[in-house]
C-alpha cells in the first residue's frame, strides 16, 4: 500500500531585520519530494495569494535562507510540500 504524504502548509510572516531572512521548520515527513517556498511582500492575511515559488528546496529540508529581502519590508512566506 502507497503510503500518503503528510499534507504541509505553512504561513510565516516576518519584517526583515537584515538583508537576509532564514526559515526553518520541522519536517513531519518521509516521503516528500521537497518543498516549495512562496513569498509576497506584504503583511499575512488571509486574502494573500501565493502564485510562483521563490525556492525549491530537496527533501528532508528544514532550513531556506532567502538573500533578496530587503530591511524594513514586510514578507509572508508559505510553504508547501
């Protein structure tokens, strides 16, 4: 039997304090593919629509440092697996 891979979505939201912004999470599963990571420049909310991934990480990732923040800016991020 095919096992199911366990369904992850994550929405982070953070101002950026420098020119770099690193996620990390805890990877519940051990079947995934990777993870995409979104990003939009704005405040969470619940009308923010995530459309291209900025990333693609390998599986069993935890961990995205993402280099093209600016300081000051407003991100919310979400992550899919």
């Amino acid at each position: 039997m095919k096992k199911l891979l366990a369904a992850v979505v994550v929405i982070l939201g953070l101002v950026a304090v420098a020119d770099a912004a690193t996620l990390t999470w805890t990877d519940n599963s051990d079947n995934e593919l990777g993870f995409k990571i979104y990003r939009k420049a704005e405040v969470c909310s619940g009308t923010v629509a995530f459309t291209v991934p900025v990333a693609v990480v390998g599986p069993n990732s935890v961990t995205y440092v993402d280099g093209t923040v600016v300081q000051g800016q407003n991100y919310c991020y979400r992550l899919t697996a």
